[in-house]
C-alpha cells in the first residue's frame, strides 16, 4: 500500500498502517527494515511476507529516518521514535507497548 509517499508492505489494513497483527487506536506507525529499506506495520508483517530473515538497525544508524507516522505520514528517526510518546509533528499518541518490540527493529 503506498502510504504518504512511501510504500508500506505486509498486511497493511488502513492508511494509518495499522496491520492484521496490531490495529489498536494507538498503532499508527511503520518501521524500515534494515535488510530491505522497506516499511513494513510490524516484524510479524516482515516474517510472514518479506521472504528473508530480518536485520535490526545497527545503534550506528540511530539518527536514520526509519519511522512513518501513520497520521501525519512524516518520518523521524529512530532516536526520535524512541524519545516520543506522541508525533513530534502530529501530536498523535504511539503505542508504549512497542517499547518492549525494539529488539526487533533497532540495536
Ligand atoms: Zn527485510
Ligand atoms: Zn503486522
Ligand atoms: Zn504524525
């Protein structure tokens, strides 16, 4: 689906990138993948269609813009990401649980 101006693949549900696996009000972001600079809702999406095995982002590579808000379709970078409670652009809460998914995506 493109999303914004980006393509967002997996098992996208809404423009908001919410996906089969998390759809909450608060899941509104998608994440770049190291190994294929594509966004995809979430790592499950990645498991399930991407078709190789996943790489998390190196602590190098923090400032790298990785984040689509799903509201607002800006991205941030994973430092920003991680500092947020809510868009930085749109003010739009996140979810906090994601906190605990970090390993999947980020070194
Ligand atoms: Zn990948
Ligand atoms: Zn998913
Ligand atoms: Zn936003």
């Amino acid at each position: 689906m493109i999303i914004g101006k980006h393509e967002v693949r997996g098992k996208v549900m809404d423009s908001f990138t919410r996906c089969e696996h998390y759809h909450s009000e608060l899941d509104i972001v998608a994440i770049k993948f190291a190994c294929c600079n594509t966004y995809y809702p979430c790592y499950r999406c990645h498991l399930e269609t991407a078709g190789h095995t996943a790489e998390a982002w190196p602590k190098a590579d923090s400032n790298k813009k990785a984040i689509l808000c799903g509201s607002c379709h800006n991205e941030m970078s994973i430092e920003a990401y991680k500092k947020a409670d809510s868009c930085p652009f749109c003010h739009a809460d996140f979810n906090p649980g994601c906190e605990n998914h970090y390993h999947y995506y980020f070194g």
